[in-house]
C-alpha cells in the first residue's frame, strides 16, 4: 500500500450521527440519502486504502479536485455509471452494481 502524503482528518462517525439525530427532521433525512451516504463512505475508504489524494485521484481520472470532491460528497449530485467506474478503476477497484429483492412486509 502506498504511504498517505497527508494526515487525515480524524473523525468518529458514530458520534457525529448521535450528535445529528437529536435534530428535527434529521432520521427521515438520513434515511432518504442512505444509498448515497453509503456509496460516499465505501468511495472515501477505497481512496483511503490506496493512499490517493483527491488530487491523485482527479489527476487518474482527467478529471479536477473538486469534480472528486463533489463525487464523495453525499446527496449533492447522482454521478453517471461511467463516472463511478473510473473513480473506481482510479482507485484500484471494481465497480458492482447489483438490484436486491425488497423483503416483503
């Protein structure tokens, strides 16, 4: 694995969402974002695992910083297939997408 050029941000998610859900309105917020808040952490964590900036990344990509930025950002844009797949060939990784059955009620 290739050595990190800078010290992340420490930051206890868990903490930061107990924080967060004694605000108003913020479970049926979360809720509607899941899928992209969980694409967001798996998107930080793989570039986290390759020892890759954004910078790093933008530049494997052909792409700029902040179009990365904006694709680890949850909820404020839906990013095309294409654009996942090479921020996941960027990376290292493989891109699955995959539709599962809803449990019935």
């Amino acid at each position: 694995m290739a050595e990190l050029k800078y010290k992340p941000v420490a930051h206890d998610h868990n903490a930061f969402l107990d924080k967060a859900k004694q605000r108003a309105g913020f479970d049926e917020a979360y809720e509607a974002l899941e899928l992209e808040y969980t694409l967001a952490s798996q998107m930080l964590k793989a570039r986290t695992k390759a020892g890759l900036t954004q910078d790093a990344v933008a530049e494997r990509m052909g792409t700029t910083k902040s179009a990365v930025s904006r694709l680890e950002a949850a909820g404020r844009h839906a990013p095309s297939l294409a654009t996942l797949k090479r921020y996941a060939a960027a990376v290292g990784c493989d891109l699955q997408v995959k539709l599962v059955a809803r449990k019935s009620a």
